[in-house]
C-alpha cells in the first residue's frame, strides 16, 4: 500500500489562511506525504466528499494538568477537533510539589480553577511519582494522551515549593527568587514551553488566600521570566495590578519573546479600554515587540453555586465566604448586612464586568422547586416579590447550597466580539479546558467558532477562522511543525462538514473520578480527528482504546521527540 490512511475528495485548507483547494490526503508513517494528488491505495480510505480537511486544532489556554493525569484521553478537547494543548497556563498546575504541600496545591486548584477536590483526590491517588517540574514531565510522557501536549512552568507551584504558605502572604527575598529562578531554568531546560503567572483578583486559592503568584513583585516576575531569553518559549500571564501592558512590554523587551496574556473580553472595561488595548497592542507589535492578547469566541458564562461562588469571590463582600464552611456560608447569606452590601457592589460589579448581573442571570436547578429550572432569575424574583439578589440567595438557602445559576459575565456582546476575532493583532484563547469543570464548558470553542461566526454570523471567512484555530495559536506559542497541512509535517487532520459543524448544547455528567460532574458539549459535523497519523475520534465515537497505545507527544519545548 502507498499510504496507511487516504482522504479522498475533500476541500483542503492547509492553516494559513489561503484558500480551499479540492483534493487528497496521503499519509504514512504518521506523516502527511501526499497533498492535493494522491495517487495509489491505502490500508484505509476515508471520504471527504462534501467536507474540509484542515490542520487538527490548537488550543493554548487548558488546564489539564491534573486531568491528563487520570484521563489520557483529554476528553472532551478532541471529540472538537483538537489535537494540540498547551496546559500550566495562569500560572497553575501540580508541579513542582512537595509531598507536604500536595493537599495545599490541591485545595488551590479547588477554588481557583473549580476542580471537584473529590476528583483530585481520586484521580492523581496518594502516590503521584514526581516531585519537581522535569519529573512532571516525564510521568506525562510516560503514560502518553491521544493528542499532544505541552506545559507552561507555573509561578503558583513554584512560589509554594519555595516558600511555602507563606508563598500566599509576602514578597519574595532575593535568596527566594534565585531559588525559583533556578527552577525556572531546570524546567526549561526539561521542555516547558515557558512560564505563567498571574496577578488577576479573581484568583483566589485555598482558605479565601490569593493564590501564590498575586503576592510576587514585579521584579520577581521579570527575574522570572527572564529565565526565557537563554532558554526559549513563551511567557503566559493573566493580568492584574502591576502586571499589564507596559510591563509585558518591559518583559518582551528584555527578553526577546512572546508575552501572551489573558485575556481581552468584551465588556472588561468598556469600550474605551478595549479601544486602549487595540492601539498600545498594535503599538507594541509593530515595535517589535511580541505581546498577543487572547480573545474569546465564546460568551463567558458561568454555572455556579453558593457554596463555590467564584465569579463573585474577589468582591470585598465576600472575602469571608472564601474562608468559611457550609454552615458559617449559610449564616452570612442570610445576613440583612451581608446582601446590603453585596447588592450595592452588585449595582456596579468588578470593573463593570458583574454590573446587574442578575439580569443576565438563569436559575439552571432548583432542587426546592424544580419548576423554575431553566426560567430568567428575574422572573422568579418579581414573582417572589424580591429583589433579584435576594432571590438567588433564598433560593440557595433553601437547597441547602445546591441550587445553580447561569449568568454571563462577559463577552457576550457579539458586535463586540466580532470585532476582536477580526483583529489580526490578536490570538484565540481561554478555552480552560480541565477547568471550571462544573461551571463551564469551553472546550468546545472550535466548533463554536465554525458553526456561529463563520456560518451562522459571517464575521469569519472559513480560511482565516481555520488559520486561526491552527497556524496563528501554534506560531504564538512556538509549537514546531503543528497548525499546519503540507507534506512532511506530522498527520493531525481534522475533517469536518461546514453546513453542520457546532458545539452541541451544553450536558451535565458525572463521570469524574469520586463520581464528580461536569458540563460538556458534544461536537457536531466532526467527521474525523488524527493525531500523527492515527485516526482517534470517527463519526462522533473515540477510534481507539483509551487504555492502550496513544498517538499523543509530549511537546518539550514545542517539539515532539525525533521519530
């Protein structure tokens, strides 16, 4: 046979934004060795008729650091036609760790990433096997994924590893920040793709404590990052006081690399922000200088309960829920002092980001009375005779904590949107895939880009949408030879149908580790996903044995291994 796998008949796309040409797909030995003619046969042939060949796609905002660990699969990230992920972003993850600090690390990720402890528990079991970054690294590429993976090195880990508890109450001494950034220079050196921090207020990690990166200076960051000028790869931040444009500049300065940062939403900081950003962003590129915001395509909704109120946790009012039991959250929800206070900062929000948020607010579950699920929080409250705030909050008392809301907290003003997506100054991001698990649903971000804005809304052209999901995130983040079909470059194909391919409407399940749910969507119109060579996911059903040989790399430092 001339190639293991043929695919016949489609419009190809090759990543780069040129156009659609009609023709086959040649591979063999997990590589593309045939583009446009493929003449001769194959071990198997799959029809294209009707449908886009393209790059399998690249998503640079995950969090699957803890999952890959558990599930090889990555799921749901290629049931959407993803075959590449960056993870550790924010400046999260489970490496390095001190034995000591594993439960500390944990309880982080539960609360800032909205990860079932539960599941966490269960999942990465007593005895993880590595301590330090490049033993992290070595246990994934040991147990392998389905698609390919690479790692930031998080300031968070590393902080807590160095300094301990204290990591989330003070700067760092210059013996402290030698320390992390000789970590910084091992991890490299082992193949992180770069570093991630944060500064962001929403980030609030164990106890109600922000987590470890928010108390470091920036000095501390740019001695950090720095670490990147010698040993290549991408710096991630996610921004927050003291860390913004002007000090991603500094940091691109001195370093001679990307700085990308999470994340530019519609609706952050109003239209003149955003105007703000748009211009300084063009501004430092066209200095040179590497900085790429990430955007969104998707509205950020979140799913959430009183008993984990994240959208809500950096507000002043609710510095004592972060801290508190169950018993003590009730209390201070049924406070009269409580709600004054949270209804006057909910006329306002977080940089207007939660302003009236309960007008864009779905009562999702009600374990008291189901007749409400799915009904506008409004609604219910007027008919309650309450204001809305209060309404939420009985509504939680009365479940007990279980009730759920849905509310968008931004990016859903799709004029908006519309014109970010269409910037070429900057990157898609911020799926969070692996977390909020409960919350959200991202993950589905690719489909949703090709179903909503290319077809239904016509914001996207099909090229540059597909350049967009493959070529442009893999060159921001130097992943070698990903994002891209041409002749020799490793086979990850995705083949898909333009008039039906989407993101299906959102599912709760429950099959975490410990039984924990999780939001997902299924793909629509995704015909077939390889990962180099290897057919995974066909017809909407995975194409091989999660508990056998997987087709997945490690990228260490943006690159697999030589064949």
């Amino acid at each position: 046979m001339d190639y293991d796998i043929k695919i016949s008949g489609g419009t190809l796309l090759d990543g780069t934004g040129a156009p659609g040409v009609r023709g086959d797909v040649g591979i063999r030995d997990g590589r593309v060795v045939a583009l446009g003619d493929a003449p001769g046969s194959a071990e198997r042939t799959l029809d294209a008729e009707g449908r886009v060949v393209a790059p399998g796609f690249v998503d640079i905002h995950t969090h699957y650091d803890a999952q890959i660990l558990w599930d090889r699969m990555l799921s749901i990230s290629p049931w959407h036609g993803v075959t590449t992920v960056v993870m550790g972003n924010c400046g999260f993850g489970v490496a390095p760790t001190r034995p000591e600090h594993r439960e500390l690390i944990l309880r982080t990720l539960e609360k800032v990433e909205g990860m079932s402890l539960a599941t966490l528990h269960a999942g990465l079991g007593d005895d993880w096997g590595f301590e330090s970054f490049p033993e992290y690294l070595d246990a994934v590429e040991a147990r392998g994924s389905a698609i390919h993976v690479a790692a930031l090195l998080g300031h968070t880990p590393l902080r807590l590893y160095v300094m301990g508890e204290e990591s989330t109450e003070r700067a760092a001494n210059p013996e402290e920040v030698a320390q992390m950034r000789r970590l910084v220079e091992e991890g490299l050196a082992a193949g992180a793709v770069g570093f991630a921090t944060s500064k962001a207020p929403t980030h609030v990690g164990y106890s109600g404590r922000p987590v470890p990166s928010r108390m470091a200076e920036f000095e501390e960051i740019r001695t950090l990052a720095g670490a990147l000028a010698e040993g290549g790869g991408v710096m991630q931040a996610t921004l927050g006081r003291e860390l913004f444009l002007d000090e991603f500049s500094t940091i691109a300065t001195d370093t001679g690399r990307t700085v990308s940062w999470t994340a530019l939403l519609a609706g952050a900081g109003g239209p003149e922000f955003e105007k703000f950003v748009l211009e300084k962003t063009a501004e430092q590129q066209a200095q040179g200088l590497s900085v790429v915001p990430q955007v969104s395509c998707r509205p950020l909704n979140f799913e959430f309960q009183w008993k984990e109120p994240f959208p809500f946790e950096s507000m002043k009012a609710f510095a004592p829920i972060s801290a508190a039991d169950s018993d003590a959250k009730l209390a201070i929800y049924r406070d009269p002092e409580f709600r004054a206070r949270f209804r006057e900062s909910g006329e306002s929000g977080l940089g207007s980001a939660l302003a009236r948020w309960w007008e864009r607010t779905v009562v999702t579950h009600s374990p008291s009375d189901p007749s409400l699920d799915e009904q506008p929080l409004e609604a219910v409250a007027q008919a309650r005779g309450v204001h809305p705030l209060d309404c939420a909050l009985d509504l939680g008392i009365e479940s007990k904590l279980e009730a759920r809301f849905r509310t968008a907290i931004m990016n859903f003003d799709e004029e908006v949107v519309g014109r970010l997506l269409q910037d070429p100054h900057l990157v898609l991001g911020l799926s969070d895939a692996g977390a909020h698990a409960s919350q959200l649903c991202d993950a589905c971000f690719s489909t949703h880009l090709l179903g909503h804005w290319v077809r239904e809304r016509g914001v996207l052209e099909l090229p540059e949408a597909v350049r967009m999901l493959t070529s442009r995130p893999a060159d921001v983040f130097g992943l070698v030879d990903r994002g891209r079909l041409a002749p020799g470059l490793p086979a990850d194909v995705v083949v898909f149908d333009p008039e039906t391919v989407g993101a299906g409407e959102l599912e709760r399940v429950n099959d975490q580790p410990a039984g924990a749910d999780r939001l997902v969507s299924q793909a629509q119109g995704v015909d077939a996903v390889l990962v180099a060579g290897t057919l995974v996911r066909h017809e909407g059903r995975d194409a091989i044995d999660p508990e056998g040989p997987l087709p997945g790399n490690l990228l260490r430092n943006g690159c697999a291994p030589s064949p």
